[in-house]
C-alpha cells in the first residue's frame, strides 16, 4: 500500500507511534510518506520506502495566524495526487484530522482516498475537550473514514465524552522488542529513569519528590530524560531539596533505546495517560515501571506483577515501590522479566502492525 502520515514530529508519545509505525510498514514493503512541518524525531534519514515531504507556511504578512491546516491539506493533495496515496492516516486528531478530511475533498472525481485517525490521549482528553475544538473534534471523529484509539479507555472514554456513533477500534501501541531489549544496567548507584515531553499532565516534579523518599531508604539517582515546559522547575526542586547531584537532566534524546536498558526503575507519575508508551518501552528493555493508576495504564501493566501502579499523587507510595523493588533483587528480577515477557507477548510490533494493515484493508475493500 502507498500510505502518506502525518504527526507532530516533536518530542510525544503521538509522534513517536507515527514514525515507527510508518518505519515498520516501511520494512514489511509499504511506500510510505511523511507528510509534516518537520522531519519526525525518530526518522533519522534514507530508510527504504520512506518519504518526507515538508509542509511549508506562507508568512505573508496579512496573517497574524499563519494558516498551517490549509498548507497542510494541500500538501497532503498534492502529495496524494502525485504519488497515488492508497491512504492518509493521521495521528492526534486536532488539526491534522480535519486538513486530512479536506484533502480528501480536494482529489479529483477517480481518486478515493479514505482518512485513518488514531486519537493519542490528550487530542480528547484536553485539547478536543476545550469548548473551541469540541465540535470540530467530534466532526472530524465522525466524517473519518476509520478511527483508532491506543487504548479502550480512550474508545470508550471518545464514545461517551463525544456521544459519537462512529465504531472506534482499538489498536493498542507496540514496541519493536528486537531493539528495545535488555542490556547491562548502570553500576555503581541504582538508576531512577523518567522519560516525557515535562508537560504539567506528567507530574515530572514527583519524580524529584519519590527520589528524595527513595534516597532515605537507598542510593540511587535519578535521569530525567526530554525536556518541556516543567523542566526548570523541576531543575529547582531538585536544588531546593539538595538533590543536584543526583538528578541528571539529559534533555531530549533520540536513541532511548540505548540509554533505557541501564535503568533499574521507570517513574511515570502521570496525572493522566491514555496509554503509557514510555512504560511500555522500559518494560521491553527489562526496567520495571512504578506508575499512577489513571486512563488506560492498567491495560498495559497489571499492578504487583510487571509494575506498580499508585494514586496520582501520592508520593510516599511510589517511592515505598521504589525502595522494595531496589532492595530485594529477587523480586526485582522477578517483575523485570514479567515486564519484558509483557511487552513481548502482547505488544511487540510484530503482533500489533498486521493489526493496522487489516484495519487499512478493510477500510480500502
Ligand atoms: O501528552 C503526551 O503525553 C503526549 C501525547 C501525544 O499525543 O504526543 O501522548 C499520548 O499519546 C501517547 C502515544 O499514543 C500515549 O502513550 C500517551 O499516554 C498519551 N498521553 C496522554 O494521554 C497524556
């Protein structure tokens, strides 16, 4: 199939699905084009059968807003009409949904072409659900041709909030278990590992608090992997509470692969996850999450048996997790190998892709 995706291609979790998925259709011999205002972190360059076309913005200076959903719907035509696209998929329905549908309208009479939408989390949960984009969000839901979710929670969560009709499948995020894997872990100190875009919904300043509690009981330090708006502050907490020395902030990183596997333990404190990639590709490299119960974390990671799922907020439980898991190694070696058997009977990309190429058969028969 020739298929054109289309993503934010910064640091998140909607970016990172799109690219690999992309990059793993690629290698099972789709034509795939990425159509975006960058080339998508993950993508590196020249792998076969993968395309990047740039969508560029007009700064004429009429436009306080530069229009980028109409220079995105006419790449995604023009993309379309010149290379034959079977299909678009979007990820994150705000805008890219919407540019899709309008693409859609620009073909010429002969030309179908149907438009996928995976909803990510927070497309629903925060941005479709202000008062703006709610009845956009739900227009572009409902005029997709097929609408994917990463987790029941967030199908069932869009069917109730949106009141919408539209059958939403559920393909759950995978990881490729073949490069995200177990490796040596880090020696001297036990190592403490977030990974997020530092948005408020990601609570990074827990993970600076749990370290604090940790490090009564253990001595570990803590990696704080990405960067976003709650990067400084929790650079200050961590002054304030005297732990410089044992937070390292590493900023973005596009091989996480590499580093994740030296990590004893991952936080994901969240407020809110419709899924929870990040767990999802620690639990792949044998690094046990201590997460929040919220959104759709439980359908990846069953509490007491690959990880620990606690209150959002509750500081003092995670870290007790924390602790329990640093100080027993046979029960850490225990649930670090039911995590990675996890990621790998359920989630590995070799299972979850031929679910997406089903989908997109059925919608093109
Ligand atoms: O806000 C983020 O965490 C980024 C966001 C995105 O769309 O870029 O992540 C969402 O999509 C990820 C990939 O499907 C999920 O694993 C995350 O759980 C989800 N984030 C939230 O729901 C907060």
């Amino acid at each position: 199939m020739r298929i054109g995706i289309t993503c934010y291609p910064t640091y998140g979790g909607s970016g990172i699905v799109a690219t690999e998925l992309g990059l793993e259709l690629a290698a099972r011999g789709h034509e795939i084009h990425f159509i975006t205002y960058a080339n998508p972190i993950r993508l590196g360059s020249g792998s076969e059968g993968v395309r990047y076309h740039e969508v560029e913005v007009s700064n004429y200076p009429l436009f306080q807003y530069p229009p980028y959903c109409l220079a995105l719907a006419s790449r995604m035509a023009e993309v379309a009409e010149r290379h034959q696209l079977d299909l678009l998929h979007v990820h994150y329905a705000i805008p890219h949904s919407v540019s899709a549908l309008l693409a859609k309208q620009m073909m010429s009479r002969k030309r179908r072409l149907p438009v996928v939408t995976t909803l990510h989390g927070t497309d629903i949960t925060l941005v479709g659900a202000e008062a703006s984009f709610f009845a956009i969000t739900r227009f572009s839901i409902e005029q997709s041709d097929g609408v994917t979710a990463v987790s029941e929670y967030l199908a069932r969560r869009t069917a109730e909030f949106f009141e919408v009709e539209k059958p939403v499948r559920v393909i759950r995020n995978f990881v490729n278990c073949s490069v995200y894997r177990p490796g040596p872990k880090a020696r001297g100190q036990k190592v403490l590992l977030h990974v997020s875009n530092f948005r408020p919904v990601k609570r990074a300043l827990d993970c600076i608090r749990i370290l604090r509690e940790v490090r009564r009981e253990v001595s570990a330090e803590l990696w704080m992997v990405g960067d976003g708006p709650d990067r400084s502050a929790a650079e200050k907490l961590s002054e304030e509470l005297g732990l410089t020395e044992h937070v390292k902030f590493l900023g973005k990183q596009d091989q996480v692969f590499r580093l994740m596997p030296q990590a004893h333990v991952l936080l994901m404190p969240s407020e809110h996850e419709a899924f929870g990639l990040a767990a999802l590709e620690a639990m792949a490299c044998g690094v046990v999450p201590v997460a929040t119960d919220c959104g759709g974390v439980a359908e990846l990671i069953t509490p007491g048996v690959h990880g620990y799922l606690e209150r959002v907020g509750d500081v003092e439980g995670q870290a007790r997790r924390v602790v329990r898991l640093l100080s027993d190694v046979f029960h850490y070696e225990q649930m670090a190998l039911a995590a990675r058997a996890r990621a790998e009977s359920r989630f590995d990309a070799q299972l979850v892709i031929p679910e997406y190429e089903h989908y997109y058969r059925e919608l093109l028969e």
